[in-house]
C-alpha cells in the first residue's frame, strides 16, 4: 500500500526539521542594522502600525503600507461596512518623509502587502477588502483587482481547524454550514464577508473559497477575480500578474498585464500543489513560482503555469520570500516558528536549488530581533529592509556575508 502525502511530508519534515535545528551546519550572516524611527522620519503627527509591507522603487525611495489609521464601522443589524484602516506613505531614499498615497481610498481596510514593478507602479495588496490596487508613480489607481465586500459579516467566523503557526484569536462557536455561492462563501449570507472576505487575525477559514461548482475542492476559490484575503502579488518578465490569494483562499492565480484573468492553481491541504495559508510569492527570472506555504511549513516551486515542480522542508515556517535581482539569484525565506513571532524566527538566504546557504536574526523586541517579519525588500541583495507586525517598525539590514561564521 502506498503511503499517503500527509505522512510523506509528515516523515520528510521530521527529516528537514533535523537539518533545520542543526544550525552549527548552517553560516551565521553577520549584519548591522538601523530601524525606525532613526530609518523613517514621519512628521510629528503622523504614526505607523504595524508595518504589513514594505518596498523600494529604481530610484531608492521607501513605501511602506502600514495598519493605522481610524477604521471606522457602519454598522447595521448583524452587518457592518467598514473603511479606513490603513495608510500607504513614501519616503526618500534617506528615510525622509515625502507624502502619502491613496488617502481614504476605498480599498485600504487591512495592510498585507506593498511590491513595486519593474515600471516602478507601486501595488497593494489588501486583506480586508480582499483587492490588490496598483498605483503610477503619480500616485493615482490604475488597476484594481477584486471587489471590496459590501459588508463585513460581525462577528468573523471561527477558524476550522485553526491555522497552524498563525496568531489568531479562535472563536469558541462552531462555523455555520455553508450557504450562498457552493464552496462555503462567495455573494450568499453564508459567506465570511459579502464576496467571502474575513477581516481578522493573519489564519483563515479553512473553507472559504467561493468554489467553482458544487464539487470545487476547500479553497479553490471562484472563478476570476473574488479574492478573499489576499496576501501578495509578483510579475514574471512578460508582465503578467500572479496573485497569491492566500488566507480564505488557497491558490495562485495569474493574469495578463492588462488585468484579464487567465487562470488559477491551488487548493487547500496537504499534497503538492495544495496549500495551508498562502503567504508570500515570488518568481525567478526564468518564471519560476516560490510560493510560502506557511500552514504546511513549506515553499513550493512551480512553473508560470501552475505545474508543481519540487518543495522545500528546510525553511521553518516560512511567511515572506523575496528574490534577489542578480545572475545568481538567491530567495530570502522569513521563518517565524512560534504564533506570537517570540521565541523562534530568523531569515534564511536560500539557493534556488533549496539549499540554506546562510541565516541571520532571531526572534524579539530589540534591533537585530525580529517579530512577525511580514515583508522582505532585497533590492539590494546585501541591504534588506524588513517590515515587522508585532514589533511595529521597519529596520534596514546590512549583510556582511564575508565574514559569515
């Protein structure tokens, strides 16, 4: 009898966390770092949250999207319509204060994630109003994929089975049974939040997907573009757009660079090509997918069509990737091994063929520390800038790979 996926990456990860724990084998990274408030300067009446994403463009000017702000609730029976919530601002390569983007855009409930493309268009992902919004270099909209909820189901549904390395707050009442759109969310009332998005915590609903007809696996999702609770978004060098829909979802989906859907990949579980809680993405120069599996302690690699292609067990429990610019491209993969980020967190500079060829930081409150790394910049393959969630800042690393131990 062949054994079952679930207990081959069960074993393979007993074998992996071995290597992991052995860190004697594994190069420290000497560095330096400087974190805000001496990074950014904000005006005197300005204040971050936490610090969901963070990115550079050509030029070295900093954006940062971060949860603050004054969300405010309308609230109606057992529904509430939400906006507010989050801030998107932009600093200079010095870390001084140049302006803020998208005041009061409808889309900015809850910060997840900021990328800027090669053409320097700077582009949100939002888990609350389950969008991703590119902006110019202006500042002004032009796309949007996905479509904010028209109401926020209060309160959020519980998390069944709950996510796994995730901090969130478990509900004690049962989810109710799935109704409206087949999949267990979607545009009916027994969907999370109007379209199926959830505004709470960093897990999600086990399954939220919208589905694709009655037989749709848990969080495949609908067909097209109803996110719910997106995490991040890349581009291969054709343009095209690949959006990791990760908390009440669990696929990747692609799209033209005009915004036209193309198609989609994933659902939730255990086996190659299923995920638990689609973190983070990113693509090599030959269009390769990194996809952070965080539910299932994993990255996977696939080709630009979805086709999976081989899967890591050696970086922890990974959240963001970034991928380096140079001809020899290397992926830093966060791991944060514990729910409150606390105890166990580093990040890893992985080869492209999976092997950890260096690790630096640990997990807490003071420089050189982090807690719930939740965006990684490596425009610089040498000078990261990290966002943190718990420790509410924004620290500038600098590696000293020379002098790893």
């Amino acid at each position: 009898m062949k054994p079952s996926w679930p207990a081959l990456l069960f074993v393979t990860a007993l074998a992996s966390g071995g290597a992991l724990s052995a860190q004697f084998s594994i190069p420290e990274v000497p560095f330096d770092s400087v974190a805000t408030p001496d990074l950014l300067k904000f005006p005197d009446n300005v204040h971050m949250g936490e610090a969901a994403g963070v990115a550079t463009n050509s030029k070295g000017d900093i954006f940062l999207y971060t949860r603050t702000g004054n969300p405010t609730l309308t609230l109606g029976t057992s529904r509430a319509v939400s906006h507010g919530g989050s801030r998107l601002f932009q600093f200079d390569r010095s870390g001084k204060y140049v302006r803020e983007i998208g005041t009061g855009a409808y889309g900015m409930l809850q910060a997840q994630q900021v990328r800027v493309d090669p053409q320097d268009n700077v582009w949100i992902v939002d888990q609350a109003s389950t969008q991703v919004i590119k902006f110019d270099a202006n500042g002004r909209v032009q796309m949007i994929l996905s479509r904010k909820p028209e109401a926020l189901r209060v309160p959020a549904l519980p998390l069944n089975p709950p996510a796994t390395g995730v901090p969130v707050v478990q509900a004690t009442e049962p989810p109710p049974a799935a109704g409206g759109a087949p999949g267990g969310g979607g545009r009916g009332e027994g969907g999370a939040a109007g379209r199926g998005a959830e505004p709470a915590g960093r897990g999600g609903p086990p399954g939220g997907g919208g589905g694709r007809g009655g037989g749709a696996l848990p969080g495949a999702g609908a067909e097209g573009e109803s996110f719910q609770r997106p995490t991040d978004v890349a581009w291969d060098k054709a343009g095209n757009v690949y959006v990791a829909d990760g908390y009440g979802n669990a696929r990747i989906a692609k799209y033209e660079p005009s915004g036209k859907y193309i198609k989609s990949w994933g659902s939730r579980g255990t086996a190659p090509g299923q995920f638990n809680t689609v973190h983070g993405i990113a693509l090599d120069a030959q269009g390769n997918v990194y996809v952070a599996d965080e539910g299932n302690r994993r990255v996977q690699v696939f080709d630009g069509n979805g086709t999976f292609k081989t899967q890591w067990l050696n970086v922890g429990t990974p959240t963001a990737l970034c991928m380096t610019q140079g001809a020899r491209q290397n992926l830093y993969v966060a791991h944060t091994g514990d729910p409150d980020g606390m105890e166990d967190a580093a990040i890893y500079k992985v080869d492209l063929e999976g092997k950890i060829v260096g690790r630096f930081g640990r997990a807490g409150k003071q420089i050189k520390e982090f807690g719930l790394v939740n965006s990684i910049d490596c425009r610089n393959e040498n000078e990261l800038l990290v966002g943190e969630l718990s420790n509410w800042r924004v620290q500038k690393l600098t590696l000293r790979p020379g002098q790893a131990k």
